[in-house]
C-alpha cells in the first residue's frame, strides 16, 4: 500500500472521532480515539523542564502516580496516591495557568501489593465535559497466595472502586464491579461508549469486563473472561466492517466485542499470556504489541467471526521485546516502543521492520503522534521526537528533569507530562 493511501485511511480513521469530541480535549486514555494520535497543529517540539524553556508553568503534585494527565476545555484531571494517609485521590488543575482547584478522596484502603515499575494510582481518569470517571483497587489488608506466579508468594485482595465526579468535585456515583487480584498491581483505564462506561477487570481471579451506565454506575452488562489472567489493557472502540467492534487484548487472547451488550465478534488464541499495552489501527487492521512470557507484534483483519487465530493474522513479528508502552500508527508505519530503550518501525502492509534503533535507557509511557512526528518518553524524562520516515530522523531531544513513568496528553498546541513530583504544560506561556 502506498504512503498516500495510507495516510488517506489514517485521515479517515481520525476524521470517525473528531465528530464526538473536541479536538481541543485529551479526554481519556491516549486522547480523543485511545490511540495516542493528535490532529493538532503546533505541538510542541522543543523544551526544558529544567531551564523552563517552553514551559507555559510546572505544578507540584501530592502523592505518587503514574495514571496520565486528561485536559477537557480549561481544566486538567489526574489521579495520585497520599501514601501517608492511603487515600486515593482525584485532582482538577486549571489547564492555563496549573493553580489547583480541588483535591477529592475517592478511596481510603492499605496499599496494594505491586510491581516496582507500578503505582498505587496508576489509572488515567475519563470525562465527557460532565462527568470525570476514576478506577482504583480497594483492598482490606488480607493476603491470599498468589497465582500465576514462578514463586510462591502472598499478595492482596481487593475490590475494582469505580466512581464519578462532576467538574464542582461532587461525587454522584461510586460502586464497586468486581474483586481484583494481581501481584502487580492495579491498572484499569475507563473507556467511553454511547451511554457506557467500560473498565477491564483482567485479574488472576475471576476476570470480567465490565459496562456501567455512565449515569448511575449501575451495571449494563458484565461477561465473564476465560483464563483468570492479569492483564492490564484498555479496549479501542472502532467502526469495522459494518460493525462497531471493541478490541484489545487479555487473558490469553485477542478479541473483538461488541460494547453494547459484551457478545464477541471474533477471537485469536494467544499469542502470549499476559498483556499491557493497548492495540492500535489503521482503518483497514489492528495492530497489537505484547507482551510476556514471549513477545510478539501482530497485525489482524477486522473481518472475522469467530476463533479467527489461522485465518486473520495479516503478519506476525516476534522481533521486538515489547510489554508495557503502547504503540502508534503514522503514514503507513507502526512504531512499536520497547521497554528496554529501543523503537522498532514496521512497514504496516508487509510487517517488515523496516528500522530498529536504540531511543532510551527504558519506557514506560506509551507514543503518541502529532504533525508528522512520533514522542518517545523515556523514564528518565528524556524525550526523543522522530520524524515518521523509513529512517531514524531526530528532530529534538528534550528533557523534563525528573523522571516520568505517565503517558504525555496534548491539547490546545500544548503538552502535559506527568513527572515523579511534577505536572508540566509544555507549550508557550
């Protein structure tokens, strides 16, 4: 396929969304379509969280957190944990100038058993402009052996905490969906659809995904997941083929759902046990990027019906060692970052990896792509931008001057990174 045909069907697929939400607004998990892409203009390139070269203001953040920041109009929402007093909480900053207008406890509980490269506020919150949407773990402090582990081990039970708040900081719905167990912790980003708020209870119990009237919190449908696995992926919401399909992957599989009522599409078995990083399409496939025990980049038809794993899978990579970031799509490429520092580029028709080069020391943050580029966050806070081209091309190497383990938001020709200690807006004052 062409580089014009592929950038015709990235236009496409960006033009399905631009119609329900603003492009001004970051309002979710990787922005307006959950795929890490921007139509923005003037994003900014070139920064120093240290000298403040381009950075419009940089606020201090109580507690810890990896969860990303979401911007809707003037207002920026994040979530973090104040270990002193284990409570988890809900933050609203003023997007123009970082002032912060409230703080909300949504979650008292002891902290969870995690992975070191987690948090205890590891969720990137959802809105729609009326409703701010948050998931944590809510535990009660008991152990249980842990499953699907090489080593014996304890680790805690919990409960999925789910709520609402409106843009004044009022609570008007909390509930809790489904327990949750995992000896790396929590992840759970809520995805909006229609009248519905769907979260992902992947866990080493009983797995379920879940949909909420987005509302009253009240559960809509809830289905069952087959292999009782961790897994921490957020669904991507598409129009395919005729049919609105809901993908991501989990719980030993890949599969399409239909977000109205849970009812699968198709499905592809394996291609490894555990998954992180959310999938990502081009208007014609999805493509995945995962995960652990073995690696393995795939992209799919969207046309199946059923078990699918010999007939859909367009090509298949077990090349990059990647877990955790997300990919992104950009003019017929697919940038897939792996944790260990490097980027691999796949030509999206042929699956050829067309370039592979060394970016940072690790990632976990996961791409995103604006104006012909693609944002390489590392977790030193070293961002690397690199043209979309069949070559590395890097056009600037910019550094925030504290660590950053949170996906980056854009909105309004500005950037929001969120670092250990720090919210940054990026942009002109």
């Amino acid at each position: 396929m062409s580089i014009c045909r592929a950038l015709l069907l990235t236009a496409l697929t960006l033009g399905l969304f631009t119609s329900v939400t603003s492009a001004g607004n970051w309002p979710g998990w990787r922005g307006p379509r959950g795929d890490g892409t921007s139509s923005e203009q003037n994003v900014p390139l070139r920064w120093n969280g240290t000298t403040g070269d381009n950075i419009a203001w940089k606020t201090p953040i109580p507690g810890t957190g990896h969860g990303s920041p979401i911007v809707w109009d003037d207002s920026v929402f994040l979530v973090s944990c104040l270990e002193d007093s284990l409570e988890r909480v809900l933050l609203r900053l003023d997007a123009r100038t970082g002032e912060s207008l409230w703080q909300r406890a949504v979650v008292r509980s002891p902290l969870e058993t995690k992975h070191t490269l987690n948090s205890y506020a590891s969720c990137t919150p959802a809105t729609d402009g009326e409703l701010v949407y948050v998931a944590f773990l809510e535990t009660d402090g008991d152990l249980v052996e842990a499953t699907n582990v090489g080593r014996s081990r304890k680790v805690n039970s919990g409960r999925m905490v789910v709520a609402a708040y409106d843009f004044e900081g009022r609570q008007r719905w909390l509930v809790r969906p489904g327990g949750f167990i995992s000896v790396h912790g929590f992840c759970s980003n809520p995805v909006l659809y229609e009248d519905l708020l769907i979260v992902n209870g992947d866990h080493d119990g009983d797995s379920y995904i879940v949909a909420l009237n987005r509302q009253t919190g009240e559960t809509v449908w809830k289905r069952p997941r087959a292999h009782k696995t961790r897994s921490y992926v957020t669904p991507i919401i598409r129009e395919a083929v005729g049919r609105t399909q809901m993908v991501f992957s989990g719980s030993h599989r890949i599969a399409s759902l239909d977000p109205r009522d849970g009812s699968l599409h198709w499905e592809i078995d394996g291609p490894t046990e555990q998954f992180v990083a959310s999938m990502v399409d081009d208007g014609e496939q999805f493509y995945m990027a995962a995960g652990f025990p073995t690696h393995h980049v795939m992209a799919i038809r969207p046309d199946g019906q059923g078990n699918v794993t010999d007939s859909h899978v367009a090509w298949h990579s077990t090349e990059s060692k990647c877990y955790v970031p997300s990919p992104v799509v950009a003019g017929g490429y697919l940038f897939v970052p792996d944790d260990r520092g490097t980027a691999s580029v796949y030509d999206t028709q042929t699956g050829e990896r067309v370039w592979r080069d060394r970016l940072g020391r690790h990632f976990s943050a996961s791409l995103v792509t604006a104006e012909g580029r693609v944002y390489f966050t590392a977790d030193d806070g070293i961002v690397k931008v690199l043209s979309v081209a069949a070559e590395p091309k890097l056009l600037a190497e910019n550094r925030l001057g504290e660590y950053c383990y949170a996906s980056p938001a854009i909105s309004d020709e500005r950037m929001y990174f969120r670092g250990e200690k720090h919210l940054f807006c990026v942009g002109e004052r």
